[in-house]
C-alpha cells in the first residue's frame, strides 16, 4: 500500500515526519506539498494515527494501492454546490430573498443526512416564490467561484482522455453555464421554473436526488461503454453517497463527516486538484 500525504501549507520536514510514522520502503516527491510513501504494511491501527497525524497538521492522508493512475479511468462525475463550486447556488439565491438562513439550515439538514433530499429541496425552493429571475444571473456573476483547483483538476483529467459529468441536485441556470465556461461533457440537474420573469417556487419534473445522482452516472457510463469502476466520483454531501457507492473511486470534498467516513479519499485541506497527486 502507498500514502499519499498533500498539504496546502504544510512544510517539507512535517510531511516527511507522518510519512516516517508509516515506515515507508521509500518516499517520492510529489511535488512542493506532495510526498508519497510507498510499500506500507497497512493496518487499521496505522490508518488512524497517521489520521490523527495527518489532521492536527492540516494534511490530507490517503492510502491508495500502488500503480493507480488517472489512465485507469474514463470519467469524472462531480457535484456541483460546494464541490467544484464554492457556494451553495440556492442559499445564495435565498439571500436575494432575505431568507438565506431559514434555507441555509435546511441545506445543512440535507446534506449532513438528516432530511431527506427531495423533500428539502421541495422545501427550499418554494421559499423562493416570487423572486425576480435576474438574481440567478446575480448569483452567478457575483457569487459562484470555481473551487480551488478545479480548473487545474479538470485540465489534468480531459488531458489524460477522460469525460467529464457535472450532476447536481441544483439548477441547470447553473449547471449549463458551467458546462460552457469549463468544457464539460455532460450535466444533469434540476430545472427551475419561471413564469413571467419570476421563480414559481416549483421545479420541473422529478428531482435529482441521491439515486437520480447514482443512475446518471450509471446511464453516461453506459453511454459511454465502461464500467462504473472507471468512473471517479467527487462529492461532499449525503446526497452524493449513492453516486459514490457505484465508483471506482470515491473523493469526499471539504464533505460532511458522514461522507468523509465512507469514500475512498478525503481532501479537507486541499483543492480538487488534489486527486490529481493520489493519481500520480
């Protein structure tokens, strides 16, 4: 087994002192923040204390099998709010309305698990009833920020030959424009509905849930005649673990600690262009 260890700040020297704790055969430079420590006898025990290592240093730890590389998969499925963007789109919407807590705390509801998501975001978006549709374009013009190292990571990823899905459990206001500005390949999200210039609180059709999620990245894989093991799925919320469930590799970003707990990797401290190190 390898560990990956990446930091945004992190210095050389304590990098290499939670890599000694694993006794490595060796250990590769990666890069400024990047080393990898190779041949480790794995073991639960030495998975939490390099974690607990790792965490009070500000460092992201990821043990991978040797020899995985981005060549060994043909698809990157992301998540959309607060994974390769910085903001929740709807909570952001909301604030237009005056009314982003009462929608930012059922956001945070979803997300760490504790509502059910169609119901939540039936919820949000009839708060919105009424708003004026230009605050989706002020949203997006003044607010949505791409996450660090998206660009970076999705540069890599179409360089090495593969596709690119952005699925959400937002709005295609967003999702198409991302989809334009970034050179994605496929999007599916939700559709807001507006009559007359105005939000009617109201989606069209059925909502991208959790297994919405899991069958579109199921159905472009199909589309595309691979195997749900070489997609990558990149997630933060408990809406994302049915999609991540079906990945061969699963990446819990800056996530809610119920999905940390489950993917594969967890980058907490650096960017998204972070997988791109473990996949060195």
């Amino acid at each position: 087994m390898n560990l990956v260890l990446q930091s945004l700040d992190a210095t050389p020297d304590t990098l290499r002192r939670i890599a000694a704790l694993a006794n490595p055969a060796r250990v590769t430079q990666l890069g400024e923040r990047a080393i990898r420590a190779e041949d480790i006898a794995f073991s639960d025990v030495l998975k939490q204390t390099i974690e607990v290592a790792a965490n009070a240093a500000g460092i992201d730890a990821t043990f991978i099998a040797p020899g995985r590389t981005l060549a060994d998969f043909k698809l990157v499925a992301m998540d959309m709010d607060s994974t390769l963007i910085t903001i929740e789109c709807i909570d952001e919407i909301a604030d237009m309305q005056g009314l982003k807590p009462q929608v930012a705390a059922i956001t945070e509801a979803a997300m760490r698990g504790e509502l059910e998501f169609a119901e939540s975001l039936t919820r949000r978006v009839a708060l919105l009833a009424g708003l004026d549709a230009a605050a989706l374009e002020r949203v997006y013009e003044e607010r949505l920020a791409i996450s660090l190292g998206g660009e970076a990571m999705l540069a890599a990823v179409r360089a090495a030959g593969l596709r690119t899905l952005l699925v959400s459990g937002g709005f295609t206001f967003f999702t198409e424009r991302l989809k334009a500005r970034l050179g994605l390949d496929y999007t599916h999200a939700n559709v807001l509905e507006i009559v007359d210039g105005k939000l009617t609180g109201r989606v069209l059709g059925g909502i991208v849930d959790a297994e919405e999620k899991k069958r579109t990245v199921e159905r472009v894989c199909a589309d595309i005649g691979i195997d749900t093991a070489q997609a990558i799925v990149m997630g933060d919320g408990a809406n994302d673990l049915s999609m991540m469930s079906v990945a061969g590799l699963s990446v819990a970003f800056r996530a809610k600690p119920v999905v940390r707990a489950q993917a594969d990797v967890a980058l907490s401290y650096t960017g998204l262009d972070g997988l791109l190190a473990i996949l060195a």
